[in-house]
C-alpha cells in the first residue's frame, strides 16, 4: 500500500501537467462531450492566463508612470481609462456576439457559418471606431474636463488620451478577435496574442517613458505610446493566425461581403452587450467623478485600486469565458443540461479562486499598493479600497460566471437589466449618499461597490435557474 501511494501521486501530477500542456497547445477538441471538469480545465487554463495579461495592461501604465512622481499623471491615465471604458464596452459587446454565435456554430457543427459570423462583426468594429477615433484626437482636452481634471493634468495629460484614443482600432479588435477565437474554443490563440502585446508593452514603456539611449524619454505620453504599439503587434499576430487557415477558423473571401441576416443578429446581440458593460462602466466613470471631489490625490488611490482590483478579477473573468464558450456549445449540440452543469462547476472553481484572493488583500494590501505607488497620501486611499472591495469578491466570481453564462446563450439582455437596476439604480445613488450627504467620503464610494455587486450576483442566480436562456435563438 505504501509503495502504490507515491506512484498515484506522482500519475496525477503527471497527468495534471500533460493536460496542462493539452490546454496550452491549441488542439482543437470537442467540448460537447466527454468529462465537464476536463472541458472546464482545458478552456479554462489559457482563458486565465489571457486575462492574467490583460490585467498586466491595467497595471503596467500605472505602474510607470507612478513612477514619474506626479499625481496629475497618474490622474490622467485614471480619468482617460475611465471615458475609454465606452471603446471596451463596444469591444467587449462585440465580442461577446462573437463568441456566442461563433460558439453556437462550431456546436452545430458548422466551421464555415462560425467564420462568417466572426468576419461580419469585425466589419461593425472598423465602422464604429472610426468614430470614436475621430471623436478622440479632436476632442482629448475635453474629455478630461469633463472628468473633472485639474488644469494641470488636462496640460499635461492631453497627448496621452490623443493617442489612446486615436488607437483605439486596436483596443477593438484585440477584444474582438480574442472573442472569434474563444467562441471556436481556440482559448490558447486569444491567451497568446495577448502575452505577446504585453511583453512589448512591458518592454516599450520604461523606453518610451524615462527614454534609453538615442530614444528621449517622452513621460506620460510615452506610456500610450507603448500601450497602443504593443496591442498593435498583438492584432497582427492575431491576424496572421485567422487568415492562416491553419486554425478551427478558416476564414475565405466572401465572408467578407456583408451578409445583414448575420449583421443584425450580431447587432442585436451585440448591442445589449455593449449596453450591459456600457451601463457597468458608466457607473464606474461616476464613481471616479465623485472621487474627483475629493482631489487629485484620492482619483490617484482610487486609480491605482481599481487597477490592482481588475488585476485580480480579470483571471476570474478568465475562468467564467470558459463557461460562455460550453454554454455556446452545448446549446448548439442540443445539450442544455450539460450547459448548465458546465456553469456551475465554472462558479465552483471560480469561488475556490476568489476566497484566496480575499484573503491575499486582507493581509498584504499594504504592500501591494506601496509596490505599485510611492506616495503614502495615495497609499492610504488605495489600501482603504482594496479591503473594503475584497469583501465582495465571492460574489464577484460567481456573478462574473453566470453573467457570462447568460451572454454565451446569446441572451445579453437578461444582465443588461440587472445591471441597469443593479448600478444606476443602487450602487450610483449609494455611492453619492454615503459619500456626500453621510460624509463618509471615499469609502463610502467602495462600500456602495461591495453592496451593489452583492446585489447583482443574487439577482443573476435567481434568473439563471429559472433557465429562459437556454431557449434562445441565435
């Protein structure tokens, strides 16, 4: 007995890394069969690791230019993410049609219907960012006005959002075309494409930022400069490997004549999306007015918090893409049950994930936030956040798996309402009233967070069971 309980040891380590090595490959594999915990892990592990590196995004700029010692920069890339959020809202709505038709297809067994859809949303995506690009380059100075900005971070902040925004293609289609690939259960690409932008963001921020060699150093401006350059390296590589044929995707010449049966069912999936995050988003954009309030100091906290909190969350949402992708699927084999078992294993694993981050918060916040900024005054603001949020971060991972789950159905509505009711309704007018009227400043802006996500995640629960999703048709 005691020489057969190392060898099953050491057999489910190997077999734990030869399926770790499955999920990092890129075979394709058919997710409407065989183990559910097998299918979680193998979408799962390169759909976390993807978004391990988008939140590296959110923290590299803040991170640096941190670093410059002024709070007006650090205001500055804080105010323009917050407004940048409608890019990502239009992003991410378009992605998640993506990945629910795309996702719907490949269950029906149809590679060629999945193609089509994919290259038809990202004809919507270049009409509607040559707009905001536009809106961006012209408008920047007042979009930080509009934030409350100090004149010193509209004077030295203007290029930075210039440049964001006029790059905001890209923004776009990494979304996007992460969203085609994950639909096809092609998770490893979009987790590739993703650590390649980032190692060159990495890499060209410090350059860009303080300058090294030839290259002068060209402060905050720099760091949209590196960020727009390395997601651009990031969507060529995407490129490359969609137009390969090498890949679930194979894309041909006439999927790219518009076919508007398929522009309007992505345009009605898409657009509820875009307002389900939009609506989210927005409220955070508020929430960051009302810190405004408070000065350049507590926007700085607040900025540097919020960055930590998505570095964390983002491998969370990771794990739920998971559960979008075998919701999408199983509905189009005609599994519903096994959809629905799908996700909730997905919110298991994601609840096991996100007490360990509470606790990591609990303990080491402090550290963590002196990592990422050296100015005590805005250390304190940041830390203040950090464990007040974390307190909600259970239900965090389990509204994100079943929000995810909804718009994998294809039905983006349902979260839509909840986050209107949810945000608008309670977590905006909370925030202001604690705040404000109760005086207790920025932390009642994050108590009002914990609350309103709390609230979200019951009401997401309850309407899940009820199971309305599964009869919707895409």
């Amino acid at each position: 007995m005691s020489d057969q309980t190392p060898n099953i040891g050491t057999m489910r380590i190997r077999s734990f890394f030869s399926l770790f090595k499955l999920a990092l490959s890129g075979q394709q594999q058919d997710y409407t069969q065989g183990s559910i915990r097998r299918a979680v892990f193998l979408l799962a592990v390169p759909m976390i690791l993807e978004m391990c590196m988008e939140s590296v995004f959110a923290v590299v700029d803040i991170y640096f230019v941190g670093h410059l010692g002024k709070n007006e920069a650090v205001s500055t890339v804080v105010l323009t993410e917050s407004v940048l959020t409608i890019v990502y809202s239009l992003a991410i709505g378009l992605s998640m049609a993506a990945t629910a038709l795309v996702a719907r297809r490949i269950g029906e067994k149809n590679p060629e219907a999945a193609s089509k859809a994919g290259i038809q949303s990202m004809l919507i995506a270049f009409l509607f960012t040559a707009v905001i690009s536009t809106t961006g380059l012209f408008f920047a100075p007042d979009v930080l006005k509009l934030m409350g900005a100090s004149a010193e971070t509209i004077h030295i902040g203007t290029n930075y959002t210039r440049i964001i925004y006029g790059g905001s293609i890209v923004i776009m289609l990494l979304f996007l075309i992460n969203g085609i690939f994950r639909g096809a259960g092609d998770a490893s690409m979009a987790m590739r494409s993703l650590w390649i932008a980032n190692i060159c963001n990495i890499i060209l921020c410090p350059v860009l930022i303080y300058g090294a060699g030839p290259i002068p150093g060209f402060g905050i401006t720099g760091a949209a400069m590196a960020t727009t350059i390395g997601r651009g390296i990031g969507v060529l590589y995407q490129l490359y490997h969609l137009f390969s044929g090498k890949r679930v995707i194979k894309v041909r010449r006439q999927d790219f004549i518009p076919d508007w049966p398929i522009i309007k069912s992505i345009s009605n999936i898409a657009w509820t999306g875009t307002a389900q995050f939009l609506i989210a988003s927005a409220s955070w954009m508020v929430l960051a007015r009302i810190m405004a309030e408070f000065g350049d100091t507590a926007v700085a906290g607040y900025g540097v918090a919020i960055r930590l909190i998505m570095f964390f969350l983002l491998p969370a949402w990771g794990m739920s893409n998971a559960a979008a992708t075998l919701v999408g699927q199983n509905l189009g084999a005609q599994q519903p049950l096994r959809a629905e078992q799908s996700v909730w294993r997905t919110a298991k694993y994601n609840t096991i994930f996100m007490i360990f981050v509470t606790l990591v918060f609990m303990l080491f916040a402090q550290p963590i936030v002196a990592f990422m900024n050296k100015d005590v005054t805005v250390e304190s603001y940041a830390v203040m956040a950090l464990r007040i949020v974390s307190l909600g971060y259970i239900f965090f991972g389990v509204g994100m798996v079943v929000t995810n789950a909804f718009n994998g159905a294809g039905d983006t509505r349902t979260p839509t309402l909840i986050n209107i009711f949810g945000f608008w309704m309670f977590q905006v007018p909370l925030a202001f009233l604690l705040a404000m009227v109760f005086k207790l400043g920025p932390k009642g802006v994050f108590i009002a967070i914990v609350l309103a996500e709390t609230g979200i995640t019951i009401a997401g629960i309850i309407l899940f069971r009820k199971g309305k999703w599964k009869k919707v048709k895409i």
